[in-house]
C-alpha cells in the first residue's frame, strides 16, 4: 500500500444528507413525490444518470430539468451553511499521512465547489492531490476518477486503498483494481457490494486500524 485516495460526499463531508433534504424540498414544491428508491440510487449517482431515472419515472424531459434546476437552487442557498464534515474525517487523513502513505482526493464534484467546501471545512491543505468533475471522461461507477488519482500521484492502482460511502463509488474501486474501504453513509451495502469491499466500516474513526490490518509484506 503507497495510498489512499478519498472520496468526498458523504465519505468526507456530509453532502447526502443536505442533498436528500433539497430534493425533498424540490419535490414538494412541483408536488410530486419521488419514489425512496431513486432517491437512495441517487447517492454517488453521476448527474446525467440521475436525470433519466426522472425522465423514466415521470416521462417528460422538460419536467426534469425544471426539477434539477430547482433543486440546485435549494441546495445552492444551503449547502454553505449546513454542510459538515463527516465524524472522525480530520483524524482518518491525518492518520493517512501520519504513516507516510500519499493521499489524493477523488471527486466527482465539480472543482470550484468541492475546493470551497474542502477548505472551508480545513480539509484541502491535507491532500497532495485532487482530481474533480472537470478532469474525468466517465463517471463511477467508471473506475475514471480512481485512476486518474492514482496517475497524479505516481502509484499503481493496485497499490492504492479508496475510501468511499456509496454503492458507485465501491465499483469504481473494484474497477480500478484498488481496494476499497466502505464507510456507508445513506445506504448500507448489499452482499454484492460487501463483496467488493476490503473492509466495511461504522465510522471513519475506524480507518486507521482498517489500513494497518490491510497492510502486508507484498504490497
């Protein structure tokens, strides 16, 4: 193991839950009701996609931007101000870098809003690298994101360790060859995505002992 490349919403900073609340919102003001169901595959849900699965469930492609546009605007007017970090988030990179491993951030995100929260929540200044929205062809569950980190930082995929909270974001890790550590955030995981994961964790407090126990002589 020579890193560890984080994700950012919900595995960070507890984006999903402020999200959840604006698409909620959005949904009671064109008064309709969005099934739990998208909403939970919302989470690590690249934008495109999650605009079909509205196209499909309501048929009408206008209806759908009018929808996004909208909940874009309540996330916009809150995401400042309630967005936090995730317990125990400082602590789990710090301990990255306390044993000597790179440390790269692996976002989806767009750059200038994923910088803003990062710093604002004092977490950017930690990192050695990020890769966004902007850097990437495909999204997860596309491995894309994992191994562009990965290339920014000098180390073969098979060398790294992802951190994610999302069902698309542990296939990317599979994906990119890398294991992944899974902190769920909205959605705990099936056994298929059990399967995928080196370690299922309650909290990132519980990240330092995970990457000491995948340590081995061969990696």
């Amino acid at each position: 193991m020579q890193a560890v490349i984080f994700d950012m919403d919900g595995t960070l900073i507890d984006t999903e839950r402020v999200s959840q609340a604006a698409w909620r919102r959005a949904a009671q003001d064109f008064r309709i009701e969005i099934p739990e169901r998208i909403l939970h595959a919302f989470v690590g849900c690249s934008i495109p996609n999650a605009m079909k699965m509205i196209d499909d469930k309501f048929g009408d492609p206008a209806f759908t931007e009018r929808l996004f546009n909208r909940r874009h605007e309540i996330f916009d007017a809150t995401w400042e101000d309630e967005l936090e970090l995730k317990p125990g988030a400082a602590e789990a990179v710090a301990a990255v870098r306390e044993r000597g491993l790179a440390v790269a951030l692996a976002t989806s995100s767009v750059r200038d809003r994923a910088i803003t929260s990062m710093e604002r929540l004092g977490l950017m200044e930690l990192f050695d690298d990020a890769v966004f929205d902007e850097d990437i062809e495909h999204h997860k569950p596309a491995p894309d994101v994992y191994l562009v980190a990965a290339d920014h930082l000098g180390v073969e995929p098979t060398r790294c360790v992802t951190v994610e909270d999302s069902f698309n974001g542990v296939r990317a890790g599979a994906a990119a060859g890398m294991r992944t550590i899974m902190v769920p955030d909205y959605n705990e995981p099936t056994p298929e995505i059990r399967a995928l994961c080196a370690e299922v964790l309650t909290t990132l407090h519980e990240l330092p002992a995970a990457l000491d126990r995948l340590k081995t002589p061969n990696v």
